[in-house]
C-alpha cells in the first residue's frame, strides 16, 4: 500500500506499525520470505523426476554420458562424432550429427502413433477455434515451405517473420526450418524503425507478415507497419501477406503476394533439408534496452536437445497434457517453450492470440477451464 513520509513524499511501502517497523525494513522482510508450496504425494509418484539431485549429480559427473543419452531419444540423419568438444561459451554439441528439427516435432509424430493427436490448439480473442493434428500442422508447414522454395528460398536465406500469435505464424518458423533457412521472428509489437534494423542486419531476402493482427478488440495495421519497414530496402525481394480482413487488402503485385496463393495449393509434403548440428535455425534479436539489439544465433542440434529436455523437465509434460505458455513467438520463450521444445515431445499446445485480460480479466481461467 502506499505510504507518505515526514516530507510528505509518497513511496511505496507497508504501513509502519506500533512497534516502529520502518517501510525499508519492512520491504527487507518481504524480499527475503521463504515461502514453499510443496507438491502433493500424487503428483510426486507421477513425476519423470523421482530425485534431482540424483539427475544434477550425474549431469555434472558424467556430462557427455548423460547428454548422449538424452539425444539418442531424438531422430537423426547421421549420429554425431562427439556429444560436444570445446568449453562455453564456444562449446560445439553434437559434432558431425546431422538432422533437421522440423523432423523431431513433426514428422516423427505425424508418422507413428500421434497422426491424429492434437498438435496445435489456436484460440482467437474473440473465442474463434482453429485445431491442427500433428499431420496436419506438418500438411501446412510443407504448402508453406514449397510456397517458399517457389520464391527461391534455400538453406541459409533469412527470412523475417513479422507476425502475431497464429497458426500460420508457427507454422512459416517450422517451414523455414524445414527448408534450412533462417527465420527471424520480430515481435509484431514492434514499430517500423525496430523492424527494419532487424532486417537489414539479417539481410532477409523475403518478409512474411500479416494484414492485421487482434488485441484487446482493435486491429493493429502490421502490413502498414512491414511497408514503411521496407522502403527502399532493396535487399528485400518479396513480401508474403496472410491476409485475414475482409475485404482483402489490396497488394503490389511486383513484390506482394497472399500467403494462401501462394502455398494453399502447393504439396502436402516436403523434404526436410539435412542439416548439420551446429547449422544455424534461427536468428532472435535482443530488445535493444542495453544498446544496438544483438543478433543471437541458434542451432538444430543442441538447441534442439536442450530445449526440448528442459520444456519435458521444468514443466513436467504428460501425453494427455494441453500445454499453455502465454508467450508470444517473437520472443525466445515462445521459441522454445511455445513452439519447439513442446512440439518435440509430442505435446498439444494451446496459443492464443490477444490479450490476457480480454475480454475480460478471468477469461485466462475460462479458457484453463475449458481446455485443460
């Protein structure tokens, strides 16, 4: 609660007692409570992890034993020579492996026993559903990656991705995986001087956005925002638009083209390029709050391995589970404990676009509810 001081400046504090607790000590005391909530004896049987300390110590004992075991649990083309050689930051995982990520969250579940398992569960603010299977989701992510190749996009071309909390969204990230190129997502709340120092450093040949994107009942213009990002910016060749208004936005035929005629019509499948481990998957850009954003570079095999151990680990996924991580892809969270990291496991996850007190602020636990 807010407190006054002799001066009469307001600040933030607990109310001082009778015994003369002052706020600062106060504040100290609620930065260092303890508080722990233990897990109930039935979840504890149902853990994976029995004992932690037993998993930390034998990470730690034994480290390339513990991660070669883990990445055996995993689809590769060619196994690798060495779980990693080198010492952070510049370690190098799995070296002489090769595989593609898109193979490990897709198809290995399309192709055997999840086929029909929900793979992605899309709520729109507005309480629209949209519900794609493993085979479907990996259907949508060929169309788009044959659009792709069709525009001339190969392994190592970068392509940014300016674009809400969508199926489409999710699934042009996993097409340019598909097709080893490099996707870099920006986050569609970022202006058009943000998004366009992003894709000149990255030098992205191809943009794909969308019309418009929904949040708390209004529209944002983000295909307004990626024109005035690529003016003049030669370097981009084409712009892909999902298109959601109707009636359709009208676009420049030189360089625009709909998503859907683009990919609707193209094949259901699509190779997956070979890759090697330590070939780059994706560039994500830092916000740029201490400075010039900075590109970070991530991997198909390592980040692969990791990021799916530990979305299976943190959040303890079961095969039944409906996974819900309130992130957005333009982040790395969404990368990782969104997108790929569950999807590698096999796991139904729930996206929604919009904001989470809209329409109104219980509809997070409506939506819980109704889908957990």
């Amino acid at each position: 609660m807010a407190s006054q001081s002799e001066s009469g400046q307001q600040g933030i504090g607990v109310a001082n007692d009778a015994a003369g607790a002052t706020p600062s000590s106060d504040f100290q005391r609620l930065l260092t409570t303890e508080v722990r909530f233990p897990p109930s004896p039935e979840a504890l049987v149902a853990a994976d992890v029995k004992d932690y300390q037993v998993l930390y110590d034998e990470a730690k004992s034994n480290p390339e034993a513990f991660w070669d075991k883990i990445a055996r649990e995993f689809t590769w083309i060619k196994p690798w020579n060495s779980v990693f050689e080198g010492q952070a930051p510049g370690a190098r995982w799995f070296v002489g492996g090769q595989l593609n990520i898109t193979s490990n969250c897709l198809d290995r579940h399309a192709h055997g026993s999840r086929a029909h398992k929900t793979a992605l569960l899309w709520v729109g603010e507005d309480g629209e559903e949209r519900i794609y299977s493993f085979s479907e989701l990996l259907a949508l992510t060929c169309q788009i990656a044959n659009g792709l190749k069709s525009l001339g996009v190969k392994k190592g071309d970068r392509v940014c991705i300016y674009m809400p909390l969508t199926p489409e969204g999710i699934a042009t990230m996993l097409a340019c995986a598909r097709l080893g190129a490099i996707h870099s997502v920006v986050y569609a709340g970022l202006g058009s001087g943000a998004l366009r120092a992003r894709i000149e450093d990255a030098q992205a040949r191809i943009v794909v956005t969308t019309d418009v994107g929904y949040r708390r009942g209004k529209t944002t213009p983000l295909k307004t925002i990626v024109d005035e990002a690529v003016k003049g910016l030669d370097i981009v060749e084409k712009v892909v638009v999902h298109r959601r208004e109707r009636p359709a936005i009208s676009l420049d035929a030189s360089r625009e083209v709909d998503l859907y005629d683009l990919c609707g019509n193209q094949p259901t499948t699509c190779s997956a390029e070979v890759m090697e481990s330590e070939d780059p998957l994706f560039m994500l850009y830092t916000s740029g709050s201490t400075g010039a954003p900075k590109g970070c570079v991530y991997v198909h095999g390592g980040y692969m391995v990791g990021t799916a151990y530990y979305s299976k680990l943190a959040f303890d996924i079961k095969e039944d589970d409906v996974y819900w991580c309130m992130s957005d892809i333009g982040w790395i969270v969404g990368h990782s404990t969104m997108v790929y990291g569950p999807l590698a496991n096999g796991t139904t996850i729930l996206v929604r676009e919009g904001s989470p007190d809209t329409p109104n602020p219980g509809v997070a636990w409506e939506i819980v509810e109704k889908y957990g």
